[in-house]
C-alpha cells in the first residue's frame, strides 16, 4: 500500500501543468486531495468529481485558513507567472500569499509545506557548478519574487516543516513554456535558441519533478532545506531540435548581439510602460552560458534522481502531442 494512502493533502495550482500532474498522482497513490483554485473548471477531466475542490484565489487569504483545515501536507504550486503584467501583483501572489498561506498551515498542524520556487532565482551564470548554496541574483519579476518567497516561507514556518523545491525547466504532456511553445515556434520557422546553442538548457520531465515532490513532503532530513531538481544539462541546440524535428522543421538560432540589443531594448520599453520586464540584457545569459546544476543534495538527502531519461521524456512528450494532434503523426 503506498505511504499516501487515506493522508489529506491540499495542493494549490492543481489546474496548471505542474500541480494538475502532481494531483493525478497523489490520487493514484490513494490520498484524499483537496485543491484550491480560483477557475474550478479549469481543471482537467481526470480530476472531476475526484478531488474536495475549493474555490479560492491567492490574493485573497481569508480562503487558506479553511484550504489547510485537517490536511497533513499542503503542495503550493500556485504562482504568479506574468499575468496581472504588474510588479505589485507579482510579489503579491508570489510573496505575501505565500506568507500568509505558510501561516494558515502553521496555525491549522499541517505536518508539512512544500513550497515551488524555481532555478531561475540563481539568476544567469556563465560557466561553473550551480549548487542550493550558490548566490541568489535574480534579474527579472518572477525571479525576484520566487527568490523572496522562499525566505517569507521559511520566517512564517514556526513549527511548521517547510521544504522548498527549486525545478528547472519542466516539460511534457500539457507543459506550455518548455513543450508547446518550442514546438509552435519551430512550426512557424522563428528563432528558437541564441548564439550557437551550445548553451545548456535544464530541463526536467514532469514525472521526475513529481517523484521529488513527493519525497520531499515524506523524507524527514528535507525539513527545513531547499532542492535544485533537474534531469541534467542539456544544449539548447538539442533541447529545442528535439521539438523541430518533431515538427518536422530545424531549429534557428539568433546571433547573440541582436538578441542582446532586442532584450535591451525590449526592457526599456517595459519600464516606460511601468511593467516588470519578461526579458533583460542579463537574462540572455540563462540560454548562452554553460553552467551545470548540481543535483547531489536532492539524491542525498531525498534519495532522488531522475527515474525517466530525456530520450525517453522526449518519446512520451511526442506521444502527447500527436494524440493533442499538435504535431503529425510519423
């Protein structure tokens, strides 16, 4: 019988990608879930009339006191992911609702919260060995806010055990940044890459993300720790030729000058319009440097390590996405 059989958990942002496929899973593995979401028919089928559903929205925490209510682990997944395109707005959902929801679990003996952050809070590193101890330089408004949601999590924690999981790029089925957009763009001939390529990417299948949530609310030495996950490094050039080839295209790059010149240019125009940037000259930095992400803590102290390959994430993403009919099938 698996250890998640009959144990309540709430699991915030369960109609997007990530907390729709960790649901799935808490469910199979036989939890009593409870989800909160702001848009209760968003969610995907699978998980109709199989989940306690609350309706309720991050900006609003007078919902978390009751989401968190006889429930043993809270999955926070929910975030702020560019819309409202304000910076209030950003450090609102990602930040203060974090605090406030970390607060309610306290209050209400919830045993564990699991916080997402994300890789993006390293900020751009050229070269070297990223590890949970490096340097937090974050150069735009989500990864500022992730950044500091980590440290509002860990001062509400209390008695409260908190872990925080850092993912790198999730892709497969459903995924829209790293699956479905790749794909989109090389269906259209656009760019896809800077400079040659030879970047590395860091991509993790969504599966393997999923195994690390749940160790991470089960191993008691995660408490209190923070956990980079990701599958392995990976150049853009493969990474986004994966996806051209599916859909039966190359995959372009832009010269890195341009593209440094266009993200200039581009966050001059955000700031006109008072708007936190998407893009910076910095942030050109996360395609064209060669840094590694080290994933040795998560396997000591979670007993993690990526159980699907890239070969075999790419196979089943490209299941996915003949049978979504977004590519054709060979």
């Amino acid at each position: 019988m698996s250890e998640w059989a009959g144990r309540r958990v709430l699991v915030t942002g369960a109609s997007g990608f990530i907390g729709s496929h960790l649901t799935q899973r808490l469910i199979d593995d036989g939890a009593s879930v409870r989800v909160l979401v702001r848009h209760p028919g968003k969610l995907i089928a699978a998980l109709r009339d199989r989940v306690e559903v609350m309706t309720g929205d991050l900006l609003h925490p007078d919902c978390f006191a009751p989401a968190t209510r006889d429930i043993d682990t809270v999955f926070h997944v929910a975030a702020w992911l560019g819309r409202p395109a304000r910076y209030d707005a950003a450090y609102a959902i990602n930040v203060t609702a974090t605090r406030r929801l970390v607060q309610a679990a306290r209050a209400n003996g919830v045993r564990r919260l699991v916080h997402t952050s994300s890789i993006a809070v390293y900020g751009p590193v050229a070269e070297g060995v990223v590890t949970e101890d490096s340097p937090q330089r974050p150069v735009y408004a989500y990864a500022e806010t992730k950044s500091l949601s980590e440290r509002a999590a860990l001062d509400a924690a209390g008695q409260l055990e908190v872990t925080i999981l850092r993912p790198a790029m999730v892709y497969g089925p459903r995924s829209s940044a790293w699956t479905i957009t790749p794909v989109r763009l090389a269906q259209r001939r656009l760019p896809v890459f800077i400079g040659s390529g030879r970047g590395f990417s860091h991509p993790v299948y969504v599966d393997n993300l999923i195994d690390a949530y749940l160790l991470a609310a089960a191993q008691p030495p995660a408490a209190g720790e923070a956990f980079t996950i990701s599958d392995g490094d990976v150049e853009w050039r493969d990474f986004f030729g994966r996806y051209a080839r599916l859909a039966g295209r190359r995959a372009y790059g832009v010269p890195v000058m341009p593209a440094q010149i266009g993200a200039s240019i581009l966050a001059l125009v955000f700031k006109a319009m008072r708007r936190p940037s998407v893009i910076s000259r910095a942030a050109v930095g996360f395609i064209t440097g060669r840094a590694r992400l080290s994933t040795a803590k998560a396997q000591r102290l979670l007993g993690w390590s990526p159980r699907i390959s890239f070969d075999e994430g790419m196979r089943r993403t490209a299941r996915w996405l003949k049978e979504t009919g977004m590519i054709r099938a060979a």
